[in-house]
C-alpha cells in the first residue's frame, strides 16, 4: 500500500513530540486520528479515543490504521513486536 493512501493512524504515547508535532502533521494531512495509546489519564487530547494499551488499541482500530510509536525508545521493540504479531 502507498503512504498517500494512509488515511487511519493510532499514535502510541501522548507526550511532547506527539502533542505538538505528530498529531499537527497528520491534521495538516488531512489523516483521520483513531485512537492514542495513552497510559495518562490526565490526557488534554480528549477529542481523541484513548486507549489504555497497545492491545486494546488492535483489537478495537481496523486492520488498515498505521501505528505510530511516540515514546520513548527503550519501548519501541516490545511495542512493534506486539503491533506487528497482532498483523
């Protein structure tokens, strides 16, 4: 699949990078947000779905949403890992 027909993304973690750059990006792009991966309650980005954990996120976002992982890099193996064995 072409990155210009990406239209659903997921964004793992809520931080500053996410906040104020990923989540601009992907509105300037006009992509659809379906969800964050947010262990913060206390989220301000309460106009998007949150989610809990990574596996909540896979098993309630259709199959055709790219993840993407914002947080920090200790995380990134465990989390592609558990992305990519859901399929």
């Amino acid at each position: 699949m072409s990155q210009k027909n990406w239209k659903n993304f997921c964004i793992i973690g809520s931080g500053n990078h996410t906040v104020t750059k990923i989540i601009p990006a992907l509105i300037a792009e006009e992509k659809r947000i379906k969800g964050i991966v947010s262990s913060k309650k206390n989220t301000t980005l309460t106009e998007f779905k949150r989610f809990e954990n990574i596996k909540k996120s896979l098993q309630e976002i259709a199959k055709d949403t790219v993840f993407v992982i914002a947080t920090p890099p200790t995380l990134h193996f465990r989390q592609a890992k558990a992305i990519l064995k859901y399929g």
